[in-house]
C-alpha cells in the first residue's frame, strides 16, 4: 500500500483557519502552544509535529485539504518504496 508524507511548510505563515482541520481532522490538529496548525502525534515522522505519514485511505482527505488551504503551505507527496 502506498504511503503519504504530508508536510505543512513554512508552518510560521500558518493563519489558524482551521480549514484544514475541518476537511480532515483524522489528520491535522491545532496546536495550543502557538494556535498553528500540527500533525496529530500517531502520524508524526520522526517526532516533527510538522511532517506525517499516512496510507492510502487518508490520501483523500489529505488532498483536499491541501487544496483548500488559503495560504498553500500543505503539501502532499507519495513515498518512495
Ligand atoms: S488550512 Fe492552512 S492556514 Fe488554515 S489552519 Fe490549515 S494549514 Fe493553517
């Protein structure tokens, strides 16, 4: 099955619309200690509250947030391997 990273980058010009967390939240969170958006901890990489991986049956939801973002700063790749 393939796997997605999702990065949120540059997370500083996040502007905490939570439209994102609407369209998935399976998968995005706001974080408390700066109001930005985060990946919610299980699909971390490597601990970086910015970068995820997620299979195939979040994609979707993914993507569609990617799309909706205001500020274009989620981006969706497929893993290698
Ligand atoms: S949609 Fe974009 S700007 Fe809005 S909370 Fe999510 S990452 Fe931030």
């Amino acid at each position: 099955m393939p796997k997605y990273r999702v990065r949120i980058d540059p997370r500083d010009n996040c502007i905490s619309d939570m439209v994102c967390v609407s369209i998935c939240p399976d998968v995005f969170e706001m974080s408390p200690d700066d109001n930005k958006v985060q990946i919610i901890e299980k699909w971390r990489e490597g601990g970086d509250i910015a970068t995820g991986i997620v299979g195939e049956d979040l994609k979707g939801c993914v993507e569609e947030a990617a799309n909706a973002c205001p500020v274009q700063i989620i981006h969706v790749e497929e893993v290698e391997g």
